[in-house]
C-alpha cells in the first residue's frame, strides 16, 4: 500500500482531511462512469418530479412527496435532480445525463461494481490507517462524535473550476453546531434542523484539487463546501461514508436508518 503515506495519516488526523492520488485506475474510473450512464438512461423518474401542481395544498404534496422519496431512499437506488431540469409537463429539458444531481444511497449495495470498489483492498486499508477514537456529523451523528469518515472518489479530475471540495483545515475540532434530525412519526417536514450553522471566513477555506481515480477522505465534523460547478466540465465521483462501530452508537434520530432489508454491511466482507 504505497499511495498512503505515514504523512497522509498524520495531516488526516490535522487538517481533517487528505487527498490521495491512485486508488483507481482510469479504466476502473471509466467502467464506473459507463456504467451509470446505462442506469441513468435506464432510470424510472419519480411520479411527485413529472406532475405539475397548481395550487398550494398540491405544491405541498408535492414537497412531502419529495422528503418521502428521499428519507426512504437509504436501502434503494433513487435518482435526484438539478433544478429547473422539467418542463412545466414534466419532461425534460436536458439530456438525461445532466439532468441528475446524485444517485443514492445504495449503489454500494446492488450494483456490482460500485460494491466492488466499496469493499477494496485499499478503501479497507486506508480505513485502518485512518480510523482514530457543512460537517457530515451535521446529518451522519454518533455517540462519541469523530466514527465517521467520509469517501470521496473523483472519476473525472476534480479541479477549483469544475466543483472541487474546499475544507477549513483543522475544523474537526470545533465540534458541531447543527444537526439534522428526523420528525416525529405522522408530521411534515419529515427532517428537521436544531442549532445553527457558523458562519466561516471564507478565506480560511482552502481547495483540495483531485486527480481522476484519486480519493479524498473526510473527517466527519471537519469544516468543507463545493462551489456549483459553471465549467463546461462535469465532475462525477463516488462517495460513501464509513463508520467505526466498536463502542459506538448510531444516532436513531438520524435521517438514515438500516432497515431490514438492507442492513448497514459491514466494509470487510467473508
């Protein structure tokens, strides 16, 4: 395991943050890629994205139908959209392929590929080279705080004109002032937010530029943005979340839950 060093580790634990180069080749990159264009270009576009609603009682259905299709969306493959990317019919008015902000959350789950990359040989070692007892503890929080790590994979090069990650260095430390929480069964909105997000010195971020195949990982309370991507350029990538089970509680109140289908898998597999 030579693309992770002992100083990879230690500006981890630091910054909060590393960018690795070379944990996928191009060609894993590229198979990535193709294959989910032939699910995009395969997808079912939910029913609450292609229906037109005209008044206010029909708008908030509308809303409720899209906080369903995503807090039930944790153990399933289901498509979400850039905005504007319908007509008032509810057809499109792009090409598919631009049309999806992210898929989620269970590729890791049910398509080959991507569950390969997920349970690798690298993404195994990185973790016990990292795992020590915006931020994602925001909407991903544990009891201690500090067991969740970020994966983000570029499969295209993840540059500051096309959307790259920018972190406040050392911000993991600061602890979290905002969280995510799920509703009381029965009430919409079905999430909601306690606290209040800091406001931060823009100067204080600094940019994490990632080559194709190369990986950035993220301490969960760590401080990081993208800005929207207006290049010409698209920026795919892969990103997953793991998290240190021993002695560790997962938050019921989170807005991802297991389910039985689809327990969380544990990354070393038999």
């Amino acid at each position: 395991m030579d693309f992770m060093t002992d100083r990879d580790v230690q500006k981890y634990r630091e910054d909060g943050y590393v960018v690795l180069d070379g944990l996928l080749t191009s060609q894993e990159c590229d198979e990535l890629r193709q294959r989910m264009t032939e699910i995009v270009e395969r997808m079912d576009v939910p029913e609450h994205c292609r229906t037109t609603f005209s008044t206010y009682h029909e708008e908030q259905l509308k809303k409720q139908g899209n906080a369903d299709y995503f807090i039930t969306s944790g153990d399933k493959i289901r498509f979400f959209f850039e905005k504007g990317v319908f007509d008032d019919k509810g057809e499109f008015i792009v090409p598919k392929q631009q049309s999806v902000n992210k898929v989620g959350h269970a590729l890791h789950a049910y398509e080959p590929l991507y569950k390969k990359v997920t349970h690798s040989a690298k993404v195994q070692i990185v973790v016990c080279c990292t795992v020590t007892p915006h931020q994602d503890a925001t909407f991903l929080y544990t009891e201690p705080l500090g067991r969740v790590m970020g994966v983000w994979i570029a499969l295209e090069d993840a540059t500051v004109n096309n959307g790259c990650l920018w972190f406040i260095p050392g911000s993991q430390n600061s602890g979290i002032s905002r969280r995510m929480l799920r509703t009381p069964k029965g009430t919409f909105p079905l999430t909601d937010f306690i606290g209040r997000e800091r406001t931060y010195d823009e100067e204080k971020f600094v940019a994490a530029p990632v080559k194709k195949g190369g990986v950035v990982l993220i301490h969960g309370e760590v401080v990081h943005k993208s800005a929207e991507n207006t290049s010409e350029d698209s920026r795919h990538v892969y990103t997953f979340h793991i998290m240190e089970t021993l002695d560790t509680r997962w938050s019921p109140d989170n807005w991802l839950q297991p389910t039985e289908e689809l327990p969380f898998p544990p990354l070393y597999t038999k």
